[in-house]
C-alpha cells in the first residue's frame, strides 16, 4: 500500500466520522449542520496533519497504522456525538491535541532516531516515577498543578493554567515510558539476561544483580497504582513486563513466575480491596446482582444483544441506558448500534493494528526497536483485550479506557505517541 | 528472539478469537433471551414509544388510545379503575397485564427497523397498530361496579349462547395510568402495598369457596343419574347426622326443610337447604358428583385470553368419606371456585347444557377500519343434558321468584337463580349469587361474589347482599 | 418510508466500515505474504554480536543490505566507541553475504585481518569493530 492509498483511506475515515456524525443527526430528527461540518474538519485537520508528518519524517513508515487508528477514532467519535455531544466536541480537542503530540513525536525523532529514547532510559523512569506519584500532590496546594480524586481513584492530575484548568491521568504516559525504558534495559542486557543464569529447582534465573533495575521499577510502579486503586492499569503494566522479559529472553520461566506473581497479587487484591470482590461477583454472575454490582454488566450485555446482527443504526438506540458509556463501555455502545457486524469490525481493526505492530517488532533488526515494537503492541492490544473482555464478560471488568475509541484525553494522547512510535520504528527499520 | 514475539502476538490473537465466539454468543446466539430479559429497559421503553392501538367497547366506546405523536405516546384510561383489570397495562416498572399484554403484538406498531417489518413496510403491508373491539359493555360495567361499590368481590357477566364476556369487575380496581406515567413507582408500590389487593383479578385469579351454587351441580348430577328426579323426596330433620361420624350438617337457618317428614330436591333447591343436598350426595356416591364436576369444567383450564386459576372439586378421593362428601355437595369443605367458572357454569345451565369459551375481544380491527379478525363462538364442554338444564333452569327461576333468590327479582322479566352464602372459619361468609335472564331467552349470566360478606360482614347472605347487585347489573341490560 | 431510509443508511455506513477494513486487512495480507515468500526464497545469514560491552547476545538478519554503525540513522546502532557513524555494510549478493567497510577510522577486521575491499564471508567468520566481535552463524 502506498502513502497516497493511505491519505485517500484517512479521508475516508474523516468522511465516515462525518457520515456517524450526520446519521445521528437523521435519526435524532435534528438538522444535518455544523457538527457535521466540524468533525469531518478535525478528523481531516488531525490525521492529514499526522499524515503529512510521516511522509515528511518517517516517509518508510508503515501506511497500515494511521487509516486503522483514525477509523477507529471516526466510530467512537460518532458514538460518543451520540451519547453526549459535549463530550463528543472535548473530544474533538483531544483528538487535535493527541494528533500534534504525534507529529511532535515524529518531528522530535527525526534527526535523532528512536536511539535517543535508549540513551535516556533512565531519566525516562525518573519521568515515569514522577508522573505516577503526581495525582498523589494535595488536592490544595498554592501550586497550579494538583492531584485529583475522581470516584475514589486518585489517577488524576489537574493543570491549572489559570484561563483553563486541564486534567490528564498520567497513568497512560507512564505505560509509554516504562515499556520504553524496559525494552532499552532488556536490550542493553539481553545477553546478560539471557547468559548467566543460576538455577533454582527446575527453574534458570538470572543473577539476581542484573535483576535490581527491573525489580524496583516494578514494585515502585505496581506499588503506586495498587495505592491509587488503579488495578487494571497495574495488571496492564505488569503484563507488559512479564512479556517484554519474555519477549527479550524467551525463557518460559518469567512466563511462569509472572504467572504466579500475578495469582499471589489477585489473591491479595481480591481479599483487600471490596471492590475487587464485588468486580469478580459482577463478572461471575452479573444478572443475579442485577440491582447492584451486577448492573453495568448486564446493561452492557443487553446493549449487545439489542444490537443483534446489523444493529439499530447509528442514534436508534439505547446505550444511554449504559451507564460509562462513552469511556469504559463504548464498545458496548457500539456493539448495539451498528451489531454484530460493527463488533466484529472493530475487532477485526484491532487484530489488524496488532498484526501490523508485532509484524514491525518481528521484521525489526534492532533489538532495542523490536522490544519497543513488540512492547507497544502488546499494552496497546492487551489493553483492548481487558476492556472489550470485560464487557462481553470474558474477563473481570477493569476500568480501562479501549484505545482510540474511548472518551478520555490522556489515553487519546497516549495512543497518538505509541502510534507514532510504531510508525517510526517501522521507518527506520524499513519494513 | 522472534520466536517468542511470535508466541505473545499468537497469544493476544487468540484471546480476540475468544472475544470474537463472547460477542457472536451475546449478539447472535443468546441475542434473542437477553433483548426480551424484562430487566432490559429497552422492551418497555421501545413500546412505550411506539403507538399502540385502541380498545373500543362493544359499542365503540373507546377504553383505552394512545395519544400524542412520534416516540411520545402516552396511553391514556379515560374510564379510570373501571376496567384496569381486563384492559391492563404495559409499564416499564411493572411489566405487562390484561388485554395489554395479551394482544400486545397487534396493538403495536409494527413501525420499526427490524429487516422482516420494513420488508413489510416495502411490500405495502400495513404497519399500523390494529385495535381490539371488546366484548364488554361499558355502560353495563359500570352499573356493576357501582352495585358492588367499595365492596371487595366480583362480577362477571357473559352472553350464555356465546360466552361473550358483558361485564367483567373486580373489585378494588387500579387505574393502570398511575402504572405507567412519571410516578409509577411509588404508585405502584402503593397498589402493591395495599392489604385489599387491588392488583389481584379477582375474576380469574382467586378462588372461594362457592356454597350453595353448588347446588347446581350436584342437583344435575342427580338428574343426569336418572335415578333422582326433581319430585324425588327425601328426610328432612332438623341436623342430620352424617354416618360414621360426630359431625352433623344443618340447614343455614338451623331448622328442618320447610314442614313435613318428607322433602322433595324441588323444595330442597328452592330453600336451599343442606340437609337435603347432603343426602343427595350420599345416595349418587362420590364418583358421580366428581363426574359432574368434571363435566362443569372443575379440574380443567378454562381456555380463556388470560390464565385462569383451576377450579377444584376434591383434592382427595370422596368415596370413603360420606362427611366430606356432604359436605362437598353444598359447596363447603375443598372446593374452590372462581367467579369467571361460576358465571360460565350458570350460563352453561342458560344455554341449555353447552358450557361456551369466554372471550373477551370480539375483532381485531386494522387501522383502516376493517375487521381482520373476528372471533368465533366456540363450545367448550357439554356439562349436561338439555332436560337437566332445562329442568336446573326450573328450579332456579323457582328460587328467585319463592325461594332464596328473591333479591334478584325484576319487573316483568323472568330471572332464574340460585345463592350462595359460603362459609369461611372464623371470617364472615363470602355472598354469591348466579343468575341469567331472560329464564326462556336468556341473554345474559352472571356470578355475583362479595368476599367476607362486604359491607353486611357476618350477617351477609347471599340473598341478602349478592342477590341485588346481580338484579341491578341484569336490569340493565334487560331494559337499558 | 423514514424508517426504511434510516435502515437504508445503517447498512450503508456498516457496509463502508467492512469495505475500509478489507481493503487494509487485503493490503496487510498481501504485505505480509510478500514478505513470508522473500525470506523464504533468500535465506538471509545471521549475525550474532558475542563479544560487545553492551550488546552481547543481540542478533540480525541479513536479507538485503544491512549499515552498521555508531549512527542512530544506521540500520544496525553498534555500541561502541571506536565505530565511526556508518561503519560498515554488510550486502546479501546471490545467497552469498558480502562485507564492506564504509571508510572507517578505525576499520574493519575480519578473522583478525584488518579489509581494505569488500570480502566475501562464510559461516563462523568473526568480524571485529573495535572491541566488538560479531560471528557469521
């Protein structure tokens, strides 16, 4: 596929948004007009802008990447201009904002390389360390950035810059660094990693020395996210380590003690935190706890089975019936009005960015590049894994945005930078 | 190095696979069990949205329309709590009932963006709300009600030849649109909460012990025997003393039968007196009154638009208990009626010995006007001979104009009838009257039951408190 | 008749989303297939680094051609000091694989022996870049 094939299919996608956006204002019986106007504007304004940085600095880049990320983008769009269209126009924000991130990424890259980002490691989760412990800054303070408690999480940070007060999890970010910090250290140590190994039982470890940077930076991170109560972020970023150390050694042993690992911590998880149990009750048999925990489940599935095969049509049906719909549900959302066909469709994208990342990771000759192709693939598919698995009740319910496709800024922005990173990766590499 | 990216994206792969067969099980699969879930607001609220058709009376009355246009339709009661119980509802909060829920397919719009109907819609087919003419008469309805007033109780009025339903009252009623407008919950909570069970269709849905009018039956059990005839006489004391027991069975005024040694069925049904059923009984044997009942329809499902409770004869066998099945013979001990059976059993003695299905919507009306369907007569069971019914009509028309009946008496036309005062232990006795009119061309029947005795209490009596709402409902539809 | 344009446009737009994703999905395919039958058809030769500060371990493909250097431009980054920016290249010519030095300060050896031209290499070659080693496998 060529540069010019994916402009052409950013267009469409920019004109699909436009067309989500006029079939909500059909079906709601409102005039097709301004909204209409303004979404096709910033979905052409967001991903040509993306577009054009690529072809000027990363033109090798894969051309499978942004049509994906920006049609997913148009169908949330759409739905969420459905639920709520003033969430719909923040949105339309974020997606400019997320957009000039990436372009700033591609730009910041291009003389440099993604070499750079392995040079810095270390500051890198010195940043990663410091976003993760700033929503815990006092919620009154004389300075302009301050922590923020939204329904008993502390993941938020609010910017207060006076004329507008800015808020941003910076969780998202730090999933961005950390994978970029371990797939530079596991690079750098690969053979270490790999070579010396002491054995204890049936199990080859390596020395325990070369595993200190790499055991901090987990307990300091999974840490603060079990104190924020974020725990679906933290499994997230757990994964992404144990699989990135995989990745890098191919020793099944970090397979198996990251599955152990991750049991111990569920245990502990389950018999602390009320709401874990009420999440696993909700999961197991959300219909019988329909008054209460089971609720938002069994809506969920309801919105589904309403959509049945084809869907009620874009505004003909109910999701607002969901409660988070436009964030953790909107695959929901979708699922009922656009069926069974929709649903799969926007798996079907989501395998397709999948395919495309690790593809870049496995044609990668770099090491430090196919880690962090590999990494960023994995948090990015991981994640839509949790959430839409949580909703169709393959696993628990956690509380994590679907990439590109959720209301919510700082997962937008981060996605733009991890679908920037893979597309120059790719360039550099040339695959 | 490849190989276990390979292995992770294999991984994540697979667990879209298994996303993939969760979303084709919930979308396609289980669709269907999940969208029509009652829990799903969706059902309730696509139907409150669409319109529905209308109910018109027998005359074209209308008893319930949907007003208003495009997706904010409200439908609206114009007569209140009079007809809450057959019309029903359709309520987000409270699910479906009544006519509502039974017809709900035709009285929907089938205005909708399921592939099947906008097909239809191509093809010309109508895809308007059809509407239901029912049987009842709401004028008739009314003066029912009215008759029965705050009493607890029912009455249901049926065209013996057809089993048409004229009049169908259970009382306390509901206004369904406190279900289903802003403030159903608490409303409906309240309906709910009320010890006099407002939501209860008493017509179909309780069952009492019918006393006396059971006479009916077992006086055709006799006659169809062939060896009692109406002249047949039997001993009258003052108790009689049932075999093989201390218990005895007298008579509601605590005397004998009339004067004599001797008392004939006539007499005994005109009087309604116990003491001559119980011997009756005991004479035919347990299995011919259980034949009897059986062929009234008790023990079976009354075929009917709604689900009617069975009515019960015996839940054990009679045969070697003479006390009990004494006792059974004037309707006491376990048998359980419902007011709806009872007023078809009656006008199965009106028509002759044919017990009719009732029925409660007489067509199905399109939205041009035109009749879709109309519903047939149609015969449920042969409950008796002709002569036995004639000669049960005798006996009845006997009762009102010398006997117990008295109360149901109208100018110049002929009533047959039969009361029931059914005692309940340590409660005050619930009053029935059953009834048609006129005795030689009758065009109506009906059951009259008042629980507990209404506003009479213990002094209750049949006669006395069930006969007259029944006379008052008939006249009216006698000489409206 | 709203109703049936409404319908009308749901499958539209349903339509448009597959007909986008299968045009990708094609593309990928296609990509991805074109690149399972090159390497197929042209078993490139691996290089493994076995001697470096930092990069022990760490192994590459030689399909086509291959720059190696201090540069974050260089296909290959090496960690070394004594490598020059593009240090050398490593070219897969007819199934053979060919080295070259790219005109560094401090050259190329190749089993010792520092190369002037390009050489061709078999397997088990050790080729050093100042205290770099890397292994033809």
């Amino acid at each position: 596929m060529t540069r010019n094939a994916e402009g052409a299919l950013i267009l469409a996608a920019a004109l699909m948004a436009a067309f989500g956006v006029a079939l909500v204002n059909i079906a709601g019986q409102q005039p097709i007009g301004a909204d209409v106007a303004l979404t096709f504007f910033v979905m052409v304004t967001a991903f040509g802008a993306l577009h054009a940085a690529v072809r000027r600095w990363a033109p090798k880049g894969t051309p499978y990447l942004l049509p994906l990320a920006a049609l997913l983008a148009a169908v949330g769009l759409s739905e969420i201009y459905r639920l709520n269209p003033e969430m719909a126009s923040l949105q339309k924000w974020w997606i400019l904002i997320g957009a000039g991130l990436g372009i700033l990424t591609l730009w910041g890259l291009s003389s440099v390389g993604t070499q750079i980002l392995r040079r810095y490691r270390y500051i890198m989760l010195l940043l990663a360390m410091g976003l993760l412990v700033l929503p815990l800054l006092p919620q009154q303070w004389p300075l302009p950035i301050r922590g923020l408690a939204v329904n008993g999480s502390r993941l938020w940070v609010s910017l207060d810059l006076g004329f507008i007060e800015m808020r941003f999890q910076p969780g998202e970010i730090v999933k961005l660094l950390m994978v970029a910090f371990l797939a530079s250290f596991l690079a750098e140590r690969q053979a270490a990693l790999t070579m010396r190994t002491r054995k204890v039982g049936p199990f080859e470890f390596p020395e325990p020395r070369q595993m200190i940077p790499i055991l901090v930076a987990w307990f300091a991170s999974f840490g603060v996210m079990v104190y924020q109560r974020d725990l679906g972020a933290s499994l997230l970023l757990f994964s992404a380590f144990i699989a990135m150390m995989y990745a890098a050694t191919g020793r099944n042993t970090y397979l198996v003690v990251g599955g152990g690992l991750f049991t111990i911590g569920a245990a502990a998880a389950w018999s602390a935190f009320a709401h874990v149990q009420t999440r696993l009750e909700a999961w197991l048999v959300p219909f019988e706890h329909y008054e209460t925990t089971g609720y938002q489940i069994s809506n969920g599935i309801f919105a589904l089975a309403s959509g049945s095969l084809s869907g009620t049509g874009l505004g003909l049906g109910r999701p607002s019936l969901i409660a988070f719909a436009p964030t953790d549900f909107i695959f929901a959302a979708v699922g009922e009005e656009l069926g069974l066909v929709g649903s799969v469709l926007i798996l079907a994208m989501y395998a397709l960015i999948i395919s495309v990342g690790m593809g870049i990771a496995l044609r990668s000759r770099d090491l430090f590049r196919k880690l962090l192709a590999a990494g960023l693939t994995f948090t990015f598919g991981l994640q839509s894994l949790l959430i839409i698995g949580g909703i169709v009740r393959l696993f628990p319910l956690t509380g994590i945005t679907l990439p590109f496709m959720s209301y919510g800024g700082s997962s937008l922005v981060a996605n733009f930078v991890l679908i920037a990173l893979l597309i120059r990766i790719s360039h550099e590499e040339r695959v | 190095m490849n190989s276990p990216i390979r292995r992770l994206t294999l991984a994540l792969l697979i667990g879209f696979c298994l996303l993939l067969a969760n979303v084709v099980y919930i979308q396609a699969v289980a669709a269907d069990r999940y969208r029509s879930d009652h829990r799903n607001a969706r059902v309730q609220l696509a139907r409150s949205e669409r319109e529905r058709g209308v109910m018109v009376d027998r005359s074209g009355a209308v008893l319930v329309s949907s007003e208003g246009q495009a997706s904010t339709f409200l439908r609206t009661y114009p007569f209140g709590d009079l007809l809450g119980h057959p019309i029903g509802f359709s309520s987000l909060l409270f699910g479906d009932r009544g006519l509502e829920a039974a017809y709900a397919t035709d009285l929907r719009s089938k205005q909708d963006l399921t592939i099947s109907n906008v097909i239809a819609g191509i093809l010309g087919n109508d895809l308007r709300p059809a509407n239901l003419r029912l049987t009842i008469d709401v004028a008739l309805q009314q003066v029912a009600a009215e008759a029965l007033g705050d009493q607890v109780g029912a009455v249901v009025a049926i065209e013996p030849s057809t089993g048409a339903i004229l009049a169908y009252v259970s009382t306390p009623g509901f206004d369904p649109a406190l279900l289903i407008g802003g403030e159903a919950g608490p409303a409906g909570d309240t309906l709910d909460a009320d010890p006099a069970e407002p939501l209860r269709d008493r017509v179909v849905n309780q069952l009492y012990a019918p006393g006396s009018i059971f006479k009916i039956v077992t006086t055709a059990a006799a006659l169809e025997s062939g060896e009692i005839t109406v002249e047949s006489t039997f001993s009258n004391p003052t108790a009689l003393a049932l075999p093989g027991s201390e218990s005895t069975i007298s008579n509601a005024d605590g005397h004998t039968c009339g004067s004599g040694a001797e008392v004939s069925l006539a007499r005994g049904f005109v009087l309604s007196c116990n003491t001559t059923f119980a011997q009756i009984a005991m004479t035919l044997g347990a299995g011919a009154l259980e034949a009897q009942a059986e062929a009234f329809g008790f023990g079976s499902e009354i075929p009917f638009v709604f689900p009617v409770a069975e009515s019960m004869f015996s839940p054990v066998d009679l045969a070697d208990d003479l006390p009990a099945l004494a006792q059974t013979s004037i309707g006491q001990r376990d048998v359980r009626v419902t007011p709806l059976h009872m007023a078809l059993m009656v006008a199965g003695i009106a028509n002759r010995g044919d017990l009719m299905s009732p029925y409660l919507v007489s067509e199905i009306i399109d939205g041009d006007g035109q009749i879709v369907t109309t519903t047939q007569p149609a015969p449920w069971r042969k409950a008796s001979s002709e002569s036995t019914a004639l000669a049960i009509t005798q006996l009845m028309v006997d009762a009102v104009n010398s006997g117990t009946g008295a109360g149901a008496r109208i100018d110049g036309v002929q009533v047959a009838g039969k009361t029931g005062t059914a005692e309940n232990p340590d409660q005050a006795p619930h009053a029935w009257f059953v009834g048609f009119a006129p005795a030689d061309q009758p065009t109506i029947a009906i059951a009259v039951v008042v629980e507990f005795g209404g506003l009479a209490g213990d002094e209750a009596s049949g006669g006395q408190t069930a006969a007259p709402i029944a006379q008052k409902t008939m006249e009216r539809w006698l000489k409206p | 008749m709203t109703e049936f344009i409404l319908a009308l446009l749901k499958l539209i737009f349903i339509a448009l989303l597959f007909l986008f994703v299968w045009q990708i999905a094609r593309a990928i395919g296609s990509h991805l297939g074109g690149f399972e039958r090159r390497t197929k058809s042209k078993p490139g030769s691996e290089i493994v680094f076995v001697r470096s500060d930092n990069q022990a371990g760490l192994d590459f493909t030689v399909d086509d051609v291959v720059v190696v250097g201090r540069s974050d431009q260089a296909d290959i980054y090496l960690d070394d000091s004594y490598a020059s920016e593009f240090h050398l290249r490593f070219s897969s010519i007819d199934g053979g694989l060919v080295l070259q030095d790219l005109g560094s300060t401090n050259g190329t050896y190749v089993n010792g022996r520092r190369i002037g031209s390009p050489v061709g290499l078999s397997k088990g070659d050790a080729v050093q870049v100042g205290k770099t080693v890397m292994e033809v496998r």
